[in-house]
C-alpha cells in the first residue's frame, strides 16, 4: 500500500508507515495521476505533460521508465493501471485529497477539515510542463476552496447552536487561507463583533483592508466596507459616551507574510525596477539594513543634481471611482516608461515614489510628485490622471519641468478601454514619446512608430500577481509568468521573469530553452530583457565576469536605481569585490533601498559591514530590520551570524533563541542558522555551545509538522548538522536514503565521500574525488569545492590549497565566509595561504 499526503506538501510512504523519497519525475508523475484522480490520463498526455521538451518518442521512453521505477518503488505491479489510459490503483494507493472529497460528499465535514493540512503539493518543485503545473494549481485552488465551504458550513452549525468561540476559531482558519477574499473577512468580523469583541472585529476589519490594497490595488467589496464603516461609528459613539478617546483609525503598515516585505515593496512603479526584487545572492538571505534617520539624512545631503533629460514617470492617478481599474495607473506608466526607454535618448530613472512611504491609494499631490522626481535628479516629470467616460477611458498627461515647475507639454488621450486598457495606453505611450521627442530629439520619433503594443490586460495583472509573491513562492510565482505569456505571447518581459525563476529553481535548461525562443526576437525586446536574459545565461554558465558586465550595462540604462546598483553589487560581491559592492550601496540611503527592492537590501549592508570587521554596526543595521520585518528569517539570521563571527557567545545564544521562538519566513533559513551557528562555536573551541546549539536545533526540528521534517531539503541540512558534529552514522544514513532516491545529485554523492575521508576509507573518498573531477553534471559549480574539502578532511593540505582557489572561482566569491567556516578547512584556519585565499582579516 502507498500513502500519499498531498495537502501541506508531499510525504509519500509505504504500508509500514516508512517515508519514501522519490526523484522529481516520479513525484511529477504522482501528482499527475493525482489531480486526474479516476478519470485517468491517456499516456501520450501525460507523456507531454511530463517531459515536454522532448521527442514523442523519447517522451513515451521516459514515461515508460518512470512508470516501471514507480511499481518498484511501491512493490506492487498494479499501483497504477490502464494500459492507454493511465490511473492510480485505489486499491493499492490512498491519498488525503482524494479522502477530503469522500468526507466531503457523505457530510463529514469534522473529518474532511481535519485532513485539510494546507495548500495541495505546497512548496513541491514539479519537473515538468507548464502545463502540469497549471493544472496542479487549479487543483490546489479547487481543494481549498472546498475546504473554505466546510469551514464555512461548520462555522454556521456552531452559530446556530451558540458555540460562538467555536464559530470564531473556524472563521479566523478560513481568513488565513483566503485573506483577500472579502466574503470571507466579513464573516469573521462580524462574528467577532457578534460576540461583543468590537475591537478585535476593528483590527481584523484593518487587516484585511490592508491587505487587499496591498495585493490587489483596490478596496475591499462594498459589502464589507459599509458593515465596517457601520461598525466603526457605532464603536466611536459608545467610547464617546463612555469618555474615552476613540480608538486611532490610522492603518499600520502590514508585513506581508509569506513574502516578508512590506508593503511599499510588493507594487513596484516600473518593468524595470520591478523585474530586479528578487534574491540574486543567495547568501544575501542572511543579513538587513541601516537606521532610517542617519540614511535618510545622507540621502538629503548628497541628493543628485537635476537633469532635464532624466525623466521620472509617475503613477497615473485613479479617478475613475472604479477601484477594479486601480492597477492601470502602474500599467500605463510602465509603459510609458518602457516607450522612452527604446528610445535610448532620455534617461528614465527608477521610479522613486515608494520611497515617500505613500500608500498606493493615497493621492499624488504636485509637490509630492515634483520632490521624489527631484530627489532620484530627473529634471522631467511625466504625470497624468485617468477617467472613466461611458466605456472609454480618457487619459490627461502633463509633462513638466521640475526646476521651473513649468508645464511643457499636455494633452488628453480618450478611446474605448474600460474592458480593455491596452488600446488607450499606447495611444498615451506614443503621444508622450512623441511629444518628448519635440522637446529634446527628433531622433525620439522614430521610437513612436514601432509596431509594438503594450501586453493584454489579463495578461498583466498575472505579471504583477508573479512579482507580488515572488519572495515567498518561486514555483507559484512561476505560474503566474506562465500564464501571463499564456495569455499574450508577445508579452516577453513575463517571458524573461519566467527565465530568471527556472534559474533560481536549478532548471537552468530552462532558462536556456526561453533564450532560445527570444533569440529571433532580439530586434523586439526592451533593453532590459535583453541583457537579463544574457545574465541569466552567464549565471547558469558559471561566468561571473559576464553577468557582472551585463549587471552593469543593465544599470546604464537607468542611471541612479537603487534596484539595477543592487545588481551590479550582488555581481560585485561574486567576484570578490567587496570595496565596489559597498560603494554601490552607499549611493542610495539604505531606507529607499529596502523601501524599493526589500529586506535583502539590508540583509546584503550587513554581510558587507561584517565582511569588513565592523560588527557592530552589522548588528546595529540587522536589528533595525528586524524592527521593521519582525517575521523575515534574514534579518534574524544575520544578527546571530555577526554575534556568533565577533565571538559574543552568550548573545548569539540569546539571538537563537529568539529564532527558535519566533514564527520566521521562510523557516528552512531558521534551521539553517540554528544548525550552521554551532559550527561556529566548535571551530572556537567551545563545545559546550556547540552541544547546546546541536539541542536547541533538534527541538527546533522536532516541533516542525511531520511532512515539513520529512522534506529533503530539511533532512539534507540536518544531515550537514550530525556531520559537522561528527555524528558520522547519523549523517550516512539520511544521506545515503537522499541518494538511493536521486543519484545524480552531486552533494549527497559528495557528502558521503567526505563522511569516507573522514573515517580513513581513503580507497572510497578517491573514488569520489575522480568521480567528481570527471562529472559533467550542468549547472553544478560546487565540484572542486568538493574535492578540497575531500583533499582536507583527507589531511592533504597542500592538495586542498591548490584546488581552493579554482573552487572560489567556481562558485563565486561570495561564498567566501561560509567556506571559512566549513568544518573541513577547520585544520587550515590558521595557514596564511588559507587566509589569503579567504581575505580574511
């Protein structure tokens, strides 16, 4: 019998209750057979579903193998039958997906919300189609909506029967899983205030707010806003006759939480600026930034003089009165902006305003506009406003100068757009090219021409929806790009964000296929899309130089972005260049750059604090953030890494205790300091520390959900954890069910070499040295950082000197503290060449 656990993740187990781990095409294949439940799917689409770069022919291969490897694993011919049409066997196979339907249809409302653990495959990488994955997403939608409606239901017996509590507890379920949908919130505060708690039904009623004009640019349903306006007046009477101030109506910022960001930073102004919030450097989840007064200060000191051939494109204003049309203001001026920036004359700067801290609802005055242009030195400001006539959509421009404060060009834009945006918004991109064109070069003109059209509605709202969870979820994020080129396939900007995710995922091929497609496009693409693309195809290569070159040729384009700088530093940091990274995000007050990209800005300020011995004001900038960004991972990490690296022990402790108590986004960051952190103490000396950290890690994991431990990742790192602490036994058996399981995978193979060198089976760690010197796998940079740490743990000292410097090439130079704690190199820690390789202090 095999055990599937779909809701909340994936843990796949057989009869004995023995978790079984399977490579990423046989868990793509059972999510498959999954979702088509007994409807079955006939071979040749799941076929293409699963292997769809390849042949038909060596798609039916692959799926063949797949499909032979599968009854193997679950030691049962029949776990899937059907010879033209495959399904899942319900007599060999259970599945908690399928269970929650059955409670469902027989009225077992208890039990089906039971088996409700989260999301359907949450956080599972499906190596396959887009297809697949969009299938799969319906699916995980469907599921939840189900589970919404037996909330729902249970909530209402419990009501009728005045089990108010009850009712409550189950309200609040359904608002963590659906936290945008208004029906839903209006439940829960209603309940609240039902049960006499107005102030808690208050705060509720300010969190959703919040969170829907974060996320969706609008304001909640009408229903929702009048019963709260009612409820917020009935509240200010009572406290009124009771003598008592009135409860403060401001709305606080809310972080958002699964991506850890707040919410100046989920709605970007521009395609430029917005396609650079992602993690570059994935050690820059470790750090965050520095006080907001002293970066403010600096920035208003050393504001940038004004050019009047910089131009700053502002959000259009909304005055349609119609709130679903809220997203067009940030349409329009990409595009705008994205029309100016073909034309390679005027330079667009990155937009500034959410460094103003503006709600994205509240007005744009003037003054408000003219100042955030002023302060990234543009001297043009283009502005405008829309309205709603009828069906149309007129659109007023003005473009201004701002040190005359002088209109220099207006004019309006009316035509059919309220279904449809994307007729009107070129109108207004070419009007206003144009119109700058006559201003500063007539070479401009010929940029108004081009045959192009800005992406369909649907298709945009699905791109922002993309870079809006891109933080917290890759894979749905990757859905959402997906869709947009679904959508309109001329869309390639989503095409390019869809490349730079396939990186960050370890599908370089990916990656490599959508350059591929974009290559005849060359002559279409914005400039940006161009070199991203580049970058990413220097990334997956392993050639620093390269993607730094494109980094920089990027940030040419827009001269004084805090995003594109942060890009050239993230590049700088990969080539050791420690003193340039710096440099560069120093130009920007570190306040504008978390408002603009996210807490990593900070994370990435202080890394390079530390990296330069100033450790005090690392923690200084990682205690800021973490005041900001209570529940972002990064910003607590940091603070132990630095504590930990100055040597202050009971503080680190402290500090791991905090993160061991607190619910932190994403928690395999969590894991990974509480793990990584006393190593630190053993390399000093103090395995007193080491053995309490070891124990506070354990509990930590031991209370994380089943299917959470059970995870490879989880299971890899603790593996890393029992090595470094010399419980050899430990880390070989969990590492050794990782390789049974995927073979290929260059760490687990690697991991059990250095576990051999490290029990003297020298016979065994030089098969795995030759093994990994001769290993062509793609994408792997990591093989030479292998074999010095095998030639370490081996005594070789020489050896390892002479292949470290290759292996930080390899890799990049960033990684250069968390090799320096590798404990491997523990014996060469004190060698001057070690240090030198390391430019350690």
């Amino acid at each position: 019998m095999l055990r599937l656990k779909t809701l909340g993740g994936l843990t796949i187990s057989d009869g004995a209750g023995a978790t079984k781990s399977l490579p990423g095409q046989r868990v793509a294949l059972l999510a498959t057979l999954v979702v088509v439940g007994d409807r079955g799917v006939p071979r040749d689409r799941a076929a293409g579903l699963l292997w769809p770069d390849s042949t038909e022919e060596n798609a039916r291969h692959s799926l063949g193998q797949a499909l032979y490897a599968l009854r193997r694993d679950a030691s049962s011919s029949d776990v899937v039958v059907g010879t033209d049409t495959l399904r899942l066997n319900s007599d060999v196979v259970s599945c908690d997906a399928w269970e929650l339907e059955s409670h469902l249809r027989s009225g077992e409302l208890d039990e089906a919300v039971r088996l409700y653990a989260g999301p359907f495959l949450d956080g599972v990488r499906l190596r396959a189609s887009a297809e697949l994955e969009r299938l799969v997403d319906a699916e995980r939608h469907r599921l939840a909506r189900l589970y919404l409606d037996a909330l729902d239901a249970l909530a209402r017996i419990a009501a009728s029967r005045g089990d108010t509590a009850q009712a409550i507890t189950l309200r609040r379920r359904a608002a963590a899983v659906d936290p945008l949908s208004s029906r839903v919130a209006l439940e829960l505060v209603r309940a609240l205030a039902e049960m006499g708690d107005k102030s808690a039904a208050l705060q509720a009623a300010r969190v959703h707010e919040s969170l829907v004009r974060q996320e969706l640019e609008t304001d909640p349903d009408p229903a929702f806003v009048a019963y709260t306006d009612e409820l917020r007046a009935s509240s200010a009477a009572t406290t009124k006759v009771r003598g008592e101030p009135a409860e403060p109506e401001h709305r606080e910022p809310v972080v958002h939480v699964e991506a850890g960001l707040p919410p100046s930073t989920v709605s970007a102004q521009t395609s430029t600026t917005r396609r650079l919030r992602r993690p570059l450097w994935t050690f820059g989840a470790l750090a965050a930034a520095a006080v907001a007064f002293v970066g403010a200060q600096r920035y208003l000191d050393s504001a940038p003089s004004v050019d009047p051939k910089r131009v700053y494109v502002a959000r259009f204003e909304n005055r349609t009165g119609n709130p679903a049309l809220a997203p067009v203001g940030a349409m329009v001026s990409d595009w705008v902006a994205q029309g100016l920036e073909r034309g390679a004359i005027l330079r667009v700067v990155a937009t500034p305003r959410l460094a103003a801290g503006l709600d994205d609802h509240e007005a744009l005055d003037s003054t408000t506009t003219e100042a955030t242009g002023a302060t990234s030195g543009a001297g043009t400001i283009v502005a405008g406003a829309y309205y709603a006539i009828g069906d149309s959509l007129r659109f007023h421009v003005e473009i201004s100068d701002i040190a005359g404060k002088e209109v220099l060009a207006s004019f309006d834009v009316t035509a059919l757009g309220v279904a449809d945006p994307s007729v009107p918004m070129e109108l207004v991109r070419q009007r206003t090219v144009g119109a700058l064109a006559s201003l500063f070069d007539p070479r401009l003109e010929s940029w108004v021409r081009i045959a192009t059209k800005p992406p369909t509605y649907e298709a945009y709202r699905e791109f922002v929806t993309g870079q809006r969870i891109w933080a917290s979820d890759y894979q749905r994020a990757l859905t959402h790009f997906d869709r947009a080129v679904a959508l309109d396939s001329s869309f390639y900007a989503a095409r390019v964000e869809a490349a730079i995710l396939h990186r960050l995922l370890g599908a370089c091929d990916r990656t490599e296929a959508i350059a591929r497609q974009l290559a005849p496009l060359r002559e279409r693409l914005a400039p940006f899309d161009y070199h991203m693309i580049n970058t990413q195809l220097a990334l997956c290569a392993g050639q620093w130089e390269r993607a730094y070159d494109e980094a920089r040729t990027i940030a040419e384009l827009r001269p004084g972005s805090p995003f594109l700088d942060y890009g050239v530093a993230l590049q700088a940091l990969q080539l050791g260049r420690r003193e340039e990274a710096s440099e560069l995000l120093g130009r920007h007050p570190l306040a504008r750059g978390v408002a603009e990209i996210g807490p990593n800005y900070a994370v990435v300020t202080a890394v390079l604090h530390g990296t330069r011995g100033d450790f005090d004001r690392g923690i200084e900038v990682a205690r800021w953030a973490q005041a900001r960004f209570p529940t972002f991972a990064g910003a607590h990490v940091i603070e132990a890494v630095l504590l930990s690296r100055a040597g202050r022990v009971a503080e680190t402790e402290r500090a791991l205790d905090s993160i061991a108590a607190v619910a932190l986004r994403p928690p395999l960051a969590a894991f990974t300091a509480l793990r990584r952190i006393p190593t630190v103490f053993l390399l000093a000396g103090d395995t007193a520390a080491a053995q309490r950290g070891l124990a506070r890690a354990l509990r930590w994991l031991d209370a994380r959900p089943a299917d959470e431990r059970g995870h490879e990742s989880y299971r890899f790192e603790l593996a890393n954890m029992f090595y470094d602490h010399g419980r050899l036994d430990e880390a070989r058996a969990i590492l050794s069910a990782l390789y049974e399981a995927d073979t290929a995978n260059v760490d687990y193979r690697a991991y059990l070499g250095l576990i051999a060198a490290r029990r003297g089976d020298s016979a065994a760690a030089a098969q795995t040295d030759r093994w990994l010197a001769g290993s062509r796998a793609p994408y792997v940079f990591t093989r030479t950082l292998y074999r010095a740490r095998l030639a370490a743990a081996s005594g070789r000292r020489d050896d390892a000197l002479a292949l470290l410097g290759p292996a930080l090439d390899e890799v990049g130079r960033f990684t250069t503290p968390l090799v320096a704690e590798m404990i491997d190199f523990a014996a060469l820690r004190d060698d001057p060449r070690f240090r030198t390789l390391l430019g350690l202090r």
